[in-house]
C-alpha cells in the first residue's frame, strides 16, 4: 500500500499545483465563449449579407471560426497563464488576483475593440487590421462616434460586458477557494513544476498556430468556398488585427512565396507584369528601373497649366446621378459632369482616407502600400519620384489642404512623402467662428473650399494643389437642418444628406473660382477617396466605384470614357496633360493611353485585380470571385451553379496568375527599392 500512498501524494501535490493556472484558465474558456458570442452578433447584424448561405454552410463557418477563437484566447491569456505556473513563483492569492484583474480588464478591452470591429464592416466589408496604427490618434472622436451612431449597440455592449466580469468575478471565486500549494523547493517539486510550465507552453503554442499542420493558422485558412461572406464571418477583429501587426515586416516576403509558387518562373512574367502597367511608348530612361516612366514630349511641348486635385470623402457612384446612381445627392456634380471627362467606371485602389491618399498621390494601389503600415516601414523607406517633386522642379508652387488636424489619419507624413511643400490643416482656420466646425472631425467643406479658393487666387502661378474634403464621413453632420434634404424614412438619411452637402460646397467653390485669373488656366480633377461601405451594399462593382472626373476650361475635351480607370491613374493622367517630360513613378496608366487596362484594389488578406471589365477576388492561392461589371456587377461567376458551364474557372485561373505576375514583380521592385533610381532624387 505504500507506492499508492506514494502516487496519491504526487497527485495531490500535482493538483494543487494545477489550481495555480485555473483563474487564468477559466477566464480564457469564458473568452471564447464571448469571442463566439460576438459572431452570433455579427451574424444576425448582417443577416441579410448571409441570407443566400444555408444553415450547414454557417455551421460550418461558426465550426472554423472556433479555431480562430481558439488562437486569439491563446495570444491573448497566453502570457499571464505562463507567468501563473512558472517554476518557482510564489503561488499567493494577491499574486492570483493581480494576474485576474490584469487579465480581465484586457480582455474587456478587448472585447470592446471586437465591438467596434463589427460596426466598422458596414464600411468596409472586412475586418480590422493595422487600422489602429493609424487611427489610434482619433480614439476620442471615434468613441464619440460610436456613442452617437450606435448608441443602443452601445448599451448593449456594457451590458454584455458587465455580465461578462460578473461571470469571471462568480468563476474565479470558485476556483478561488480550490487548494494550492506553494512553490516546491525540492527537486522532485522543481522538475513538476517544470514539466507543467513545458506542457503549457507546448498547448499555447498549439493553439495558437491552430493544430498541428504543417503550416501556422492563418486568415486565409477561413475562406474554404466560393461565398467570402462565410469566411469573414469565422473570422474576428481581434485575430484579423494581431495578424497584421505580427506580420508588418515578414509580409512582403511571405506574400512572395506564396506568389512564387503560383508562378514560379521569373523574368517572362516579369515583363508581362511591366506591359500590364505601364503603356507602350513610354520610355523607361533607367535599366532596372521599369516603373520610372516618362512621356515623349519635348520641354518646349510642356503645358504651364494649374492642376487642382478634389479627394471627396466617401464620395460613392452608387449615388451620383451623372453615373446612374439613385437617389442621386449630387445635383451640382450631375450638371458640371457633361463639361468634362466623365470616368465612368472609376475605381478606389482603397477603402480608407489614407489608402486613398496613398493611391491619387502616390499612385501606388493601397494593396502595395500597406505593407509598410504606413508608418516607417517599407512605403516610407522605399524611393519615389512623385508628382510634387516633379512639379516643385518645374517651378510648381504645392499646396494640400484639408479640414482636419495636420497628423490627422497620418496625412502629414504621407503628404510630405510625395513632395508636397505647403500644407494648410484645422489648425489654420478660425474655428471660433460659429458654424464652420463640425465638431467632430474638423473644418466644414464648404468653409474648406472657399479657403483653398482664396489661396489659389493668391499663389505664384503655375501650382499643384490638393484639396481633401471631410464632411461626408460619418457621423455624416451638416451645418443646419437646411441640408436635411431627404426625408427620415431614405435609407442612409444621413449619409446622403452630407453627401449633398459636400456636393453644395463644390458648387459654392466652382461659383468663386470662376471669377478668379486662374480659373480658365487650370485643370480640375476629382476623385473619391473611397466609397461608403455600407450604403453600397454587397456588390462588389459598388463597393469599389467612385466618381472619376477631368475638367479644364477649354482644355480638356468633354466625353465620357468607359473603360476601367482607377485613383492610381490620376498622376499619369494630369503628368499626361501637362506634357511633361521627367521622369515619374506610377502603377496607373493616361486615361489617354491606349491598350489594355488593369488596376489592384485591397479587400483586407484578399484583393481584387480589375482589368478591362472583369473583377477578380483572390486570396492568391486561388480565385474566389469572378464578377464582369459590365454585363451583371453582382453575379459570381464562380458560383457552382454558373462556373462549370460558362468557362469562367479557367478565365478566372488566368486572371489569378495574371494577379500573381503583378504582384510578384511589383514586390520585386519595392523589397529592392527598384522604383526610382538613388541618383535621380527619388523620395
């Protein structure tokens, strides 16, 4: 009887021991409860977005999504639950409640992030991601938002959150009261405790590397059919976003594996890829260099025009009369339109203010620039020759000028990035006046733009400038109940409303300018900087389309132009009409140049490749969607009904190789900083 009493002891000894990790185990097992709470939320939020899916398919998608459940509650309890059982420590009951409290509250925080995280897929179609870098600035403003927007959602989410503390505080109390021993100083005692640490640190990683395949779980891995909707749905913020940030600096180069292995060959594709890009006749003055582009003109060729660049918020073609939208909120944009050139099938290269900047400035496609976060990784390390350099050598006077705060969304950085001299932000308006602040985000539109006419009206001729409107994000406010144009029961009220509004401050703009000298020696362009996400509902043409607009007082002839266009075109396309001849960088093409016409939009760990009128949605590993906007935008044609028959998986396999060759060679050059050449200046 003596070696039982022996194994009972051990047992003992080794459950007490366990009870050292169960307030943080239980805490973590009430996380993934939580985490799958939230996509029940998430599911019936946007039932409609789900309501083709069938009852297995979101089983199936719920089933997948514990994975990922599984692996945030290890990235997130991991370390307290190794602190609570590393060998040696002292197992006092403050220590336990310390660990509790510390443990609880971040993961409320946490859950709150979930929270926004579900109301920001209305505008965006995914999940959160390295958002936070950026926006962490605004916390404030957004909170204030979401209190205002959203403020049943709100209540609930306290609610939930209080109820949630309350069922960690009756668990840990339970499990409080459980024995403990303290930490062992026999050997024996050591190498348990050791062995206990080891078999945790062995499950967490498990857990969070999703198994034991051979590769790591990763957000791709939540997409298995042809309905992306069900992917996004066994998907959360949380994991969206800690990916991100885990992989900022390995992104580019495990982005190129995965390209390689679809095509694996080198410098044909690589040719194919730079065809693609960038049209023929240009001329390409650097070997190595193929994006360093430049036009044929002569200088004597060169035009001295001004350009003025409108980026309007949330601008969406969904509700511009002039491109077939209804209801239409544009009624002055939708008389001046015959005027010019009309772009009709216009695409944002973004889905965020930034993005946008990133893609009309810099003609990058949001989907390449992002790799770098756009804080101080490989956007900003990489050398460009932008069009305020190019202008600023040109004697070009510079000028960006928005509403906002000057760091606001991390425009100042970007802003100087791409050459730009002179930047006028909220900080250089009277914002004592009355009724020229918004109160949220900054400077009225319609203040904004009189102001930039003022500046034009008084800056050395020729000049660049850059106007970025604000006032049609939400929470959408306009000035006075003057611009309450639609009624209370229009869906999106408030949206189109503010649309109008910004529509209105355009009109007062163009009614001043043109009693300026500048006016009929300038070239306007406007794009959007990316659509509203949730009043362009699932389609994905909608999602994506903005207006496109090239105006010029006996300068640029009027028409509308049908192919696909994209922000990234804006700088070839005005470098274009100006005649210049430097050398420039872009991914966008001259709305004048002929051939064909493709461009990348980011979808989150997804993208879409646009050329002529196909869309493509893609994981890189393997076509998703396969949508022509032209003949039906919201028709799959990969859909298991369709695919077979038509042709379109083939079509779509191409398409993704294409994509592949794209991305592959455009990597290329960014990883070896191949854009524009050190001894030209590139920024």
């Amino acid at each position: 009887m003596k070696p039982i009493k022996i194994v009972d002891q051990t047992s003992k000894h080794l459950f007490q021991y366990l009870t050292r990790f169960l307030p943080v185990f239980a805490i973590a097992a009430l996380f993934v409860v939580a985490l799958t709470t939230g996509r029940v939320y998430f599911l019936v939020k946007y039932s409609e977005t789900f309501s083709a899916a069938g009852f297995a398919d979101i089983a199936a998608s719920f089933l997948r999504g514990l994975r990922f459940d599984l692996s945030t509650t290890a990235i997130v309890a991991g370390p307290f639950l190794l602190i609570s059982l590393f060998p040696g420590i002292v197992s006092a009951s403050r220590i336990r409640r310390a660990l509790f409290r510390m443990l609880l509250a971040w993961q409320v925080a946490l859950l709150v992030y979930l929270f926004i995280d579900i109301q920001y897929y209305a505008f965006a179609q995914r999940h959160l991601t390295f958002e936070i870098r950026n926006a962490w600035t605004e916390t404030g403003v957004i909170l204030g938002i979401g209190f205002e927007r959203y403020t049943l959602e709100t209540i609930g989410l306290f609610l939930f959150i209080a109820a949630y503390s309350i069922a960690c505080i009756k668990t840990i109390a339970i499990v409080d009261r459980m024995p403990n021993s303290p930490a062992s100083r026999s050997i024996a005692g050591y190498a348990r405790e050791i062995a206990v640490f080891v078999l945790a640190v062995g499950l967490s990683v498990l857990f969070i590397r999703g198994g034991l395949q051979m590769k790591p779980l990763g957000v791709r891995d939540a997409f298995s059919g042809d309905h992306v909707e069900l992917g996004v749905l066994s998907l959360n913020g949380i994991y969206t976003t800690i990916s991100s940030l885990a992989h900022d600096g390995a992104g580019a180069k495990s982005m190129m594996t995965a390209l390689k292995r679809i095509r694996p060959s080198g410098g044909a594709d690589d040719r194919e890829a730079a065809v693609m890009i960038v049209p023929a006749g240009e001329q390409t003055p650097v070997a190595g260099y193929p994006l360093y582009r430049k036009y044929g003109y002569k200088p004597e060729e060169r035009r001295p025009l001004n350009v003025v660049v409108f980026v309007m918020e949330s601008w969406s073609a969904k509700y511009i009369g002039a491109l077939g939208g209804s209801p239409s909120a544009t009624p002055f944009f939708d008389s001046l339109a015959p005027q010019g050139l009309l772009l009709a099938n216009c695409f944002a290269n973004a889905q965020r203010s930034i993005e946008g900047l990133t893609s009309t400035l810099g003609s990058i496609p949001a989907s390449l620039g992002v790799l770098g976060g756009h804080g101080e990784g490989l956007l900003y390390q990489t050398r460009f020759a932008p069009i305020g350099t190019i202008l600023d050598r040109h004697g070009y006077e510079t000028l960006f000028i928005h509403g906002a705060r000057r760091g606001s969304m991390g425009f100042e950085r970007l802003v100087k990035k791409f050459g730009i001299r002179r930047h006028i932000s909220r900080e250089d308006f009277d914002t004592a006046r009355p009724g020229i602040d918004d109160g949220r985000w900054g400077i009225f539109d319609e203040h904004a733009f009189l102001r930039a006419n003022d500046e034009f009206s008084r800056m050395k001729k020729p000049f660049f400038a850059v106007v970025y409107s604000l006032s049609s994000h939400t929470p959408y406010p306009v000035p006075s109940k003057e611009f309450e144009h639609f009624r209370h029961d229009a869906p999106y009220r408030d949206y189109l409303n503010s649309l109008r509004y910004s529509d209105y401050a355009l009109s007062r703009f163009f009614e001043a300018a043109r009693k300026e000298k500048y006016f009929d020696n300038t070239v306007f362009m406007l794009v959007g900087d990316h659509t509203e996400g949730a009043a362009t509902g699932g389609s994905l043409y909608d999602s994506y389309r903005i207006p496109g607009f090239v105006y010029g007082k006996g300068i640029v002839a009027p028409g509308r132009f049908e192919e696909s266009t994209s922000q990234a075109d804006v700088v070839p396309t005005i470098l274009d009409i100006l005649h210049v001849s430097e050398p420039f960088t872009s991914w966008g093409r001259s709305v004048y140049a002929t051939g064909p016409r493709s461009t990348l939009l980011p979808r989150g760990d997804m993208m879409v490749y646009v050329k002529d009128r196909e869309m493509l949605l893609s994981n890189i590993d393997r076509a998703l969607g396969l949508y022509d906007y032209a003949a039906n935008p919201g028709a799959n044609l990969l859909a298991s009904e369709t695919g077979g028959a038509s042709g379109a998986k083939p079509a779509a396999n191409a398409l993704n190789g294409e994509l592949a060759s794209y991305l592959l060679f455009s990597y290329d050059l960014m990883m070896q900083n191949r854009i524009a050449p050190p001894a030209e200046g590139g920024r």
